[in-house]
C-alpha cells in the first residue's frame, strides 16, 4: 500500500509514449534508457548490479518492496540504475532482515522512480520497440518539455560506462558465500591467485570464486599489464559490467595481451563479450536483451540450464574464427550464451553463474575454472 499526499510523475519514452503515475524514492528528472526484468524476487540485487548503470529497470512483478533492503543483498556499495518503474510499492516491508523501505532506500541515493502505470504494456512497448530511452520527472509534468531532454540522451550503442563503475584501488576480496549455500572448499584446497579484472564486478561473483578457495584481486579495468603480473596470477577473471562492450577499448587492449600469457581466463556477461571481442568476434545490440531469472541456456539439446542473465549486447556467431567454439545458446532466441577457445583454457557465459538473484544451475563453471587453474 502506498503512504498518502502521493506526488505525480511522469515517464515519456523517446517515440512520445507517455505514462503518468506517482513518484517514489527521490524527487527530481532523469534519462535512460528503459528496459525491464521479469525476475519475481532479488528487485534490491538488480536495482545495485552495476551492469544496469544509465539504464531505468521496469519490474514487471507487480509490487515492489516487500522485504525492504538490508546490506546483505547489495551488488555493489549503491543503487546503480538511473530509474525505477513499478506497478506498486510498499512503503512498509515485512522482513527480519530489512533496515529500510526502498522507497527510502532510493531517496537517500536520489533515485527517482514512479508507479502506478501499467508495467505490461509498458514492457509489451519495450518488446515491441526494443529497449528505448525515457525518462522520468517529478518536475517536468509537461510531456513534450520532457521529450525534447529525452531526445537529448546518448544511445547506450556505442557508449563506454564501465569508468563510471570500475575500482579506482586494487584490493583484495577474501569474503565466501553466506552459510545457506554450501561451500565449495575444504581445508585441504589449495589456494589459486586469480586476477579479476573490475568491469562492474557483482560482490556475489567474487564470493563465489573465494568460495572455491581463490585468493581474489580485483583491479581496475584499465589497469597495466605489468602491474596484473605483479600479483602473480594463476588465472585471470572478466567481470559483467555496463554499455557497450565494443566501446571498452583499454579493456579489450588489456585482454588482449593477458591471452597472450595463455594462462586459464574466466568471463562473465561483459566478460564474455570482452573476450570474444580479443579473439576478433564482434558485438551487436539485442532488441531487448535478456533480463530476469528464468533464461535457458544449453546446446544440441543436451541439458539445460535455468539461468539469471542481464545484457543488451550479445557475440555475433557469424564473427567467430575456427579457434572459438560455441558452448552455450540462449534458447529462447538462439544467441550465444557461452564459448571456449578450442586449445586453450579460455571460456566465458553470457549469464550470471553466482546468481543473485537466481538459479544455481550454472555454479559449476566456478569449478570449471579452479580446474582449468588447478591442470596449469
């Protein structure tokens, strides 16, 4: 139920669509481009994913906020979205964990969203027209006023938001899985270094990887080769993360000369497309990508995976070379969702294997990589 003295907003999309509602979280007017997620549960992990970073997330589970937000379940150290848009909030959640409601959650980090709108035929719009800039206002209630700052945005084509998003410090993660998933490690495990390169790096990923007993350090994306090679490393990780993969150059040259060392290499969503990319693939933007909890992903019809995915990019299989086999497509459309290099021990996914929210079917590519590190 939402509180009383409900203040109006607006959200016009870029071909003129206009959809009034009421105002949650802050006040104020932003611009992004609008996508949606079809995930039923996990709204405070996607709302701090930095994968989601210039992009306003349409929900289409219809009431938001139930369980609050708590420090447990956050992806990064703040919400990364530009936006929000629900059917209906809870101002009030019900949950042992929570420490606040999230519209007070996303008024403390000047979040505006809006509700009240018919999120399906929003997201109907979406799947029409493809994923679109917006925005949202609880200022300009004016919908041409508002359309002409909407016209104004940078298509995510061609832009580069991982500097937005990437460590400024090299650090070291030592931080496992809570104890509701069961570790991966023993006490006779042997601990590898693994380098993750920060292109928006999920705190679940890194979990997971000291989950299997790696000794994680995390440096920036545009980091030197020379300084990687300081840490030793017995396997180099690429992190998900936002925009366009095409535009991260300093992050493709740096992949590039780490395949060089021929030592095991790990991607996951940017990641994955950041390495097809130095194995001279290309990248094209989807319609309206994949977003939520319930993906299949598999090949030749052997098995199945039910998986959590976000991106708007995807590797054109077309581009790929004879060294570059395909693992993994999504199966709802046929786009590839994981690759291998044929000889060395390079392979990534276009999904989220931590999950986070999501399924587990997909943890054993953590395995996967302590293995290809454990045979080198």
């Amino acid at each position: 139920m939402a509180q009383g003295n409900k203040q109006p907003a607006i959200l016009v999309l870029a071909d003129g669509s206009v959809y009034r509602g009421w105002s949650f979280g802050a006040k104020g007017t932003v611009v992004g481009e609008v996508v949606f997620n079809t995930g039923m549960t996990g709204y405070q992990e996607v709302l701090t994913d930095p994968s989601y970073r210039g992009q306003i997330v349409t929900f289409t589970y219809p009431e938001l906020g139930n369980t609050g937000v708590n420090l447990e379940d956050e992806e990064s150290e703040r919400p990364q979205v530009t936006g929000a848009i629900a059917r209906n909030i809870t101002y009030r959640p019900s949950n042992w964990r929570s420490t606040q409601s999230l519209p007070d959650y996303l008024k403390q980090w000047k979040i505006p969203g809006i509700y009240g709108i018919d999120t399906r035929a929003l997201t109907r719009k979406i799947r029409s027209l493809g994923a679109i800039n917006g925005g949202i206002s609880t200022e300009i209630l004016n919908a041409d006023q508002l359309l002409l700052k909407v016209k104004q945005a940078p298509s995510m084509a061609g832009l580069n938001l991982v500097k937005e998003v990437t460590t400024k410090e090299v650090y070291e993660w030592s931080e496992s899985t809570n104890s509701d998933w069961e570790f991966a490690t023993t006490e006779n495990t042997p601990t590898y270094t693994v380098v993750a390169i920060d292109f928006g790096v999920k705190k679940n990923i890194l979990r997971r990887l000291a989950s299997y007993g790696c000794k994680v350090i995390v440096v920036p994306a545009n980091s030197d080769l020379e300084d990687i090679l300081t840490h030793n490393p017995d396997g180099i990780f690429l992190s998900n993360g936002p925009g366009d993969p095409a535009a991260v150059k300093e992050g493709i040259a740096l992949t590039k000369e780490l395949l060089k060392l021929e030592k095991p290499t790990f991607g996951i969503c940017m990641g994955h497309q950041i390495l097809g990319l130095s194995l001279g693939a290309e990248t094209f933007k989807l319609k309206f990508g994949h977003r939520g909890l319930n993906q299949p992903a598999g090949l030749h019809q052997k098995q199945v995976e039910i998986t959590s995915q976000n991106h708007g990019f995807a590797i054109a299989s077309s581009s790929l070379n004879a060294e570059v086999e395909i693992t993994h497509l999504n199966l709802n459309d046929q786009t590839i969702a994981g690759l291998q290099h044929k000889t060395l021990p390079f392979f990534s996914v276009q999904y989220h294997p931590e999950a986070s929210p999501g399924p587990h079917d997909a943890d054993y590519l953590f395995e996967k990589f302590v293995n290809l590190m454990a045979n080198s």
